[in-house]
C-alpha cells in the first residue's frame, strides 16, 4: 500500500479563509468611507480657516466687521466646496458667519453647510465657533445632525 501525501487545501479550508475575509471587508469599507468622507471635509476648513483669518485681521483694525470686497475669493478652485459666503455682523459686537457649502461628497452631505461664526470683541478680536449651519446666509449653529460623523474635531461640540 502506498500512502497519499495531501497536496493543497480542502474545499473547506478554503471556504473559511472566503469567509474571514468577507467579513473584515464587510466591516473595513464602511470605515474607509467614512475616512475619506472627513478627509474631504478638511477642505472646507481650511478655507474656513482662511477666511476666518482675512475677517479677523480687518476686524482688529477697524473694530467693525469688513466688507465683503476686503475678504479674499476663496474656494475658487476647491473641489468638495461648491461657495465660500461671508455674512458681516452689524455692529461692533455682533454674531458674523463664513459658511462653506459643501459639494461633491454624498448625497447626505451635498447642499450642507458648515461654517464658523464669530461674535466681535471690544477688545479688537473675534470669538469663532465651528458649526454646521442651517443655510449659507446663518450666523449661528445650525444643528444639521446627518454631518456630525463626519466633521472636524474642532467643530464636534
């Protein structure tokens, strides 16, 4: 009698390792998305954040919020940001907004708004909070629930 080596995998053997790695993928593409989705988003921020920059530089000036022609185009060339809209406060002291709206994300996410609003100082400065915002023209939050997964962590309070 001659004895068989097992050459291989059984079919069973292989059906295991099929199904290890359905299940790390069902579990891995959810996560992956959601990455890309708030890597996205950091550009909006970052136009956020430069004309946070631009409106607090002319504020510190003049001790009243700038006018639209002194705040830079931005998002010209920003692919997940459809408009950058600046909303001057009145007054010294009054709330002002720079609101993005987003684009090219999903479709939960498209047509949303995320922007920051400040209140001015006396003391020649701005206090800026990050939110969602409930239109491009808002100068509060806006409680818009569906984006709090995916937003940066200075706007999560």
């Amino acid at each position: 009698m001659s004895k068989r080596v097992q050459q291989g995998f059984t079919l069973i053997e292989l059906m295991i390792v099929v199904a290890i790695i359905g299940i790390l993928a069902a579990v891995a593409l959810p996560a992956y998305q959601n990455y890309m989705l708030k890597s996205k988003m950091t550009e909006a921020t970052a136009d956020l954040d430069a004309a946070k920059a631009a409106v607090t530089s002319a504020y510190g000036e003049s001790l009243t919020w700038p006018t639209a022609s002194a705040i830079p185009n931005l998002g010209a060339n920003a692919k997940y940001v459809s408009a950058i809209t600046y909303n001057p406060g009145t007054g010294t002291t009054a709330n002002g907004s720079v609101v993005a709206t987003l684009a090219n994300l999903n479709t939960t996410l498209n047509g949303t708004f995320l922007g920051l609003y400040g209140q001015g100082q006396a003391d020649g400065t701005i206090k800026w909070t990050c939110s969602t915002m409930a239109s491009a023209t808002a100068v509060a939050a806006g409680n818009v629930t569906a984006m709090f997964p995916y937003l940066p962590a200075g706007c999560q309070s």
